[in-house]
C-alpha cells in the first residue's frame, strides 16, 4: 500500500490504472477505523481491481459546538489496518491540500439535508455532499462504498450522484456490529464503560419497533412512542430522534402498510450521540434491504 498525501499525487498514481481499464474502488473515512469500515475495504476489495481508503478529517460538517480537535486520529494505527485489508492506495490530505482557501462552493441537499440529523446539526450534510463530491472529482472512482449506519448520509449522497450525474455507483454496506448488537461506530470510544453497557439498548429498540409493527401496529407516532419509551427506560439514555419515515425519501410516512419502513434513531449516551436504524418489513417483520 502506498500512502499519497496530495491531490496531484494521487491522480498521477491512479492515472495509469485508470489508461490500462482497471476499475477503481472508493472508500471515504474520517479514520480511527474499525471493523465496520474495515467490511467497506473488503467489499472494494472483492469488487475492483484498484482500491483507495481515503482519510480525512473533514471540517466542514463540524458545527461550532462540536470539536473538531478532539476528533479521534490514529494515522499509523490506520494504515497498518488498510494495508492488511489490501488496500492500493490511501490518500490522506491535509487540510491546506484539500481547502487551500475558504471554499465559495458547495454541494447542499437543503431538503434531504435539513431533516432529522440535519435538523439538529445545521449544516453538516452539506460540509459532507461537498467533501464527497469533492473525493469523487479527486479519485473518479467507478464505486463508492459507505456504511448503511448512516443511512441518511447514504441516501444524500446517493441523490448528489442521481441529480450530478456523477459517474460512481454508490455502494451501500449492511451495518457491522459488536457481540451486544450496538453498530460499530468511531464514536464508541467516547463511551465510558457504564454507557458503554447501558448503550446495549439501542438495538434492542430497534427490536422493539419491530414486535410493534409485526403486532399489526399501523400508526407510526405510536410506534415512534413506544420505541421512545422502551428507550427511555434506560435512565443514561437521551433519545433525540426516533423517526419512522420512508427509506427511499426520508420522507414521514402517514401509515403503515403492505412497504417497508425505516426507523431512525439518534441516541445520546453523556455528550455521546449513536446513530442506529433498521428497515422493517411490516408483513414479515424482517429485516428489509434497501437498493
């Protein structure tokens, strides 16, 4: 593996590749890596012939309350990991080298983006479709893979590349979990250990929200209520969104039917915030892939 810290750097490595036919794959991160990343790599790795992890500590979806310096960085711990999971290629910019100066241009999903996470964190998607956006002019990778943990930012980026017409097939990859079913996650390591524990119940709710409606619950706020309860009664729980909506638009959904349904949450545990979700189908009560 062969670690390029320039945008220049990387196109000339890439650009014989790219002249020979070889299909190149993409996988963004933000580092301190773990092994729900690590099954983004390997997805690249079975499915094209170069692959490139990029890490980057992006400042533009940091809102001013949150602290972008306290973010997590282990570059050396990285790059072990990656050259492991057979990566080609890490690129690993500055910030000077991505914003040389303060960026006029932005790539901004103002309806997709202000819901939900977007609503209490102004500004952030569109710090991440201008980032992404941003790799894909770097790289021009013909896949992209990202976690199905942060369903939302999937889906905002699968949109910036529909409404673009970007070149990149977008890749969704299930959620990886630990042995309790939490969804690995950088953000973990904030936890202390009695959150850490008490944080087990996040999935669990999304088991709840599936006994709801394989019940024959059909009124989302009821089930939204019901979930929020559940995880309420955990007393280091802060439940701040639970949100049934449709997985394709994020939109609210009036009913639940006969389609699939997504359930959102965003749970804070101390000043840490766990993104979680699961696509439910209603008949069966099984889990549900989105394409």
């Amino acid at each position: 593996m062969k670690t390029i810290t320039t945008i220049a750097a990387l196109r000339a490595a890439l650009a014989g590749h790219r002249r020979a036919g070889k299909s190149i794959g993409l996988v963004p991160t933000m580092g301190y890596l773990h092994v729900g990343h690590m099954e983004l790599v390997r997805r690249a790795r079975s499915e094209n012939d170069v692959v490139v992890a990029s890490i980057f500590v992006n400042p533009l979806q940091f809102g001013p309350s949150e602290d972008l310096a306290k973010y997590p960085r282990d570059l050396a711990r990285d790059e072990k990991m990656l050259e492991e999971g057979g990566v080609d290629f890490l690129f690993a910019p500055s910030v000077a080298d991505m914003y040389p100066r303060p960026m006029e241009t932005v790539v901004d999903l103002p309806k997709l983006g202000s819901e939900l996470e977007g609503a209490v964190r102004p500004g952030h998607f569109a710090g991440v479709a201008t980032v992404v956006s941003k790799l894909f002019n770097i790289v021009q990778p013909d896949r992209a893979y990202f976690g199905e943990k942060d369903f939302q930012q999937l889906q905002i980026i699968r949109r910036m590349v529909e409404d673009l017409a970007q070149p990149v097939t977008v890749v969704g990859v299930p959620t990886v979990r630990e042995e309790d079913g939490l969804a690995c996650s950088s953000r973990n390591v904030y936890l202390t250990s009695e959150e850490r524990r008490a944080a087990a119940i996040v999935p669990k709710a999304l088991d709840e929200a599936e006994r709801l409606i394989a019940s024959g619950e059909s009124d989302p706020g009821a089930v939204e209520k019901g979930v929020t309860e559940f995880l309420s009664s955990e007393p280091l729980a802060r439940p701040e969104v639970v949100a049934l909506r449709d997985p394709g638009t994020l939109e609210p959904i009036g009913k639940i039917g006969d389609k699939p349904v997504l359930l959102l949450l965003f749970v804070r545990f101390g000043t840490t915030k766990l993104l979680d979700n699961r696509v439910i189908a209603p008949k069966s009560a099984r889990y549900a892939k989105v394409a």
